[in-house]
C-alpha cells in the first residue's frame, strides 16, 4: 500500500477531487494549509505584487493498494497543474499496515 500526500493549489480542489473519484480514489483526508516555497520573487496582480508562498493551499492524505498508485498521481498532476509555479508538490511512501478500527480488521481491504 502506497500512502500519498500532496500540497495542491486550494483552487485546484474541486478539479483534483473529481479527477480522484474518476480513478476509483473515493477516500481521503484533507487539511487547508500554508506555507513558504523556493520561489524568491513575487508576482504582481491588478498592481499587487503578492508572493506564490501566501497562496492558499490544501493538502490531501490519501491511502491507496499498489495497484492504484499510478493512476492516483496522474489525477492528481492532470488536474492539479496550471503550468505555474506554486503548482505544488506529491510526496510517496510506503504504508506497512492498516487496520480498521470498528472490526479490528487489517489489510488491505480495509481501504474499502
């Protein structure tokens, strides 16, 4: 099982949480979130020059089986991307056990 995370623009949500649901994703945790990036200049919108940093953010937790790692990180880089910087990040880690608490079952069938 694969656990991945990812920072995505908040104005992406809609679009990646569709996109996830497309792909058979239908549980996930999420959290609004900041924080600061590698970018050292600003933008400048309708004469206000703002920094990519100060953009509000999501972050999503989402536990998958193996078999749906691939498609999970193409939703989310399809619908997440504008082409812009600040478009966010995917993070990738390996999940040893789950278990679900109402039955005390483990495995990999408690992801659904």
């Amino acid at each position: 099982m694969k656990k991945i995370e990812t920072i995505i623009r908040k104005s992406k949500f809609k679009d990646v949480k569709d996109a996830l649901h497309q792909v058979g994703v239908n549980f996930f945790s999420y959290w609004d979130v900041t924080g600061l990036g590698n970018e050292k200049e600003g933008h400048v919108y309708r004469g206000v020059s703002y920094s990519t940093s100060d953009i509000q953010r999501r972050y999503l937790s989402i536990v998958v089986n193996d078999d749906f790692e691939e498609a999970t990180i193409q939703a989310i880089l399809n619908a997440a991307s504008t082409g812009q910087v600040g478009d966010g990040k995917i993070f990738v880690s390996e999940v040893l056990e789950t278990y679900r608490i109402r039955t005390g079952e483990k495995g990999k069938s408690t992801l659904y």
